[in-house]
C-alpha cells in the first residue's frame, strides 16, 4: 500500500496553494481521493497507467474544483466516479458551469454511496462511511495487503467514526488549527488537531496523518496539541510526501 500526496494539505488556504489530493495504491488497484485545484498538474507527472475511482468525499471547492479536468486526463483509463448520496444536483451544476452537453460527462461509471457501502476494485476492499461537515460527505476505510487506511476528509470527531476507523493502521484525519472550544461552530464541522488526537486514542489507530492545516498554523503547537491526547506516531503530510505504508 502505498500513498502519494497530491495537493498540499499542510497550508490549507494558503494564497496559491492547490486542494486537497492523494493517490492511493493497494492490493493492485489504484485510487485518487479527492482532486481539488492544482491537483492535476501533480496527477499529470505521475502518469498513472491505472486508475480504478475517482472518489469525491464532498463537494467543496478545495476537494472537487479539478475534477472536470481531472476525468478528461484519464478518461482513457475509465476509472469509476464515486460520490456521496444525492450527489446529482452537485453534478448538474458542475455540468451547466463547464458547459457540458447534456449531463455530467464522465468516462466511466458514476457510483452514488452511502455508508455501510462496499466497493471492490481488484485485491482492494473499500467501505464507506459517514463524516460530519457542513457539506454531505464520506469518509473511506481502504484495506488490502493485510492493511488499512482510514481517510476522514473534513469531519468533526464522532462516536460513528471512530468506530468506523476502529483499529486501523493508517488514519487520515484533516485539522485546521490546534484547538478551540469544545462548544463552537468549528468543532460542530472540523476535528482539531487537539480532537484528532482524542480521536486517534478512541478509535486505537496505529498511526495518525495529519493533513489540511490550516496555512498560519504552526506545525510545532499542532504536533504537541496531537500528541498530548495520542501516544501513536504522527505525521504531518506535506505536498509531494510519498509514503509506503
């Protein structure tokens, strides 16, 4: 299993820096998850000879913005699209915005999910899950080769999730900023990187990857903020990071 850092989810919002996306590779398959703006270019470089989904976790602007383009790169390749629930409106508009001739054009086909889903690409388990933001989303447990890989996307800590990633030996969780009240509107749609490490401690993952954080956030506070509530490793992902996992 093997995880490429597409976007830049260390300096989120930071003034030209591109959206959130990785490239996962696992029991033979291969998976984009989430293609916000810059994505491509990185994608390009690469040149995957395979790519069995796209999977969008939300439709804000920093997760999808690239994903027109992104499908007419590989269209070559059919991958799947994968998208949460009701994701139909989010598309047509996508559609009258680019000015596509009837519906959303994708090369291969489009798979609404919900949680409780589970796809099969090759050796490659995915199953679905649900996160709590301010847009309909998923998150996504990815097993294959004996492993695990939790992505959380933008998701405020809760019960189901953790339960969802409970026991898994990677742990994608996006955080912002260290900490806030436990009682503000941040906490309601985002995990801190205080709340990612309870989360991390709850759900027993053996190994925390903190992405998304946000651009004037200092990476010492965030680590130490983490680190108070987890004992496991973590690590903070940066744009180009290529892990073997």
């Amino acid at each position: 299993m093997r995880l490429t850092v597409l976007g830049n989810p260390s300096r989120y919002l930071a003034p030209y820096a591109p959206g959130t996306g990785y490239l996962v590779e696992a029991g033979g398959a291969t998976l984009l998850l989430d293609c916000g703006q810059g994505v491509l270019a990185p994608l390009g470089a690469l040149n995957p000879q395979r790519l069995d989904a796209v999977v969008i976790s939300h439709f804000h602007f920093d997760h999808c913005l690239d994903l027109p383009v992104v499908l007419h790169a590989v269209r070559k390749l059919n991958p799947h699209l994968v998208v949460p629930w009701a994701s139909h409106e989010s598309l047509d508009h996508l559609g009258k915005a680019y000015r596509f001739q009837g519906s959303f054009d994708a090369p291969g086909p489009i798979q609404q999910v919900r949680p409780g889903d589970v796809l099969q690409y090759g050796e490659c388990t995915v199953r679905v899950g649900a996160i709590t933001h301010s847009a309909p989303g998923i998150a996504l447990r990815i097993e294959a080769e004996g492993k695990s890989l939790v992505y959380c996307s933008d998701s405020a800590h809760s019960p189901d999730l953790a339960a969802f990633a409970k026991g898994a030996d990677h742990c994608i969780v996006h955080t912002l900023i260290p900490e806030v009240e436990p009682d503000s509107e941040h906490s309601r749609i985002h995990m801190t990187a205080a709340a990612a490490g309870r989360f991390a401690a709850e759900a027993q993952v053996r190994h925390l990857l903190l992405g998304h954080r946000y651009w004037e956030s200092r990476d010492e506070e965030m680590l130490g903020k983490t680190r108070a509530a987890y004992g496991g490793p973590v690590t903070l992902l940066k744009q180009g990071d290529v892990l073997p996992l």
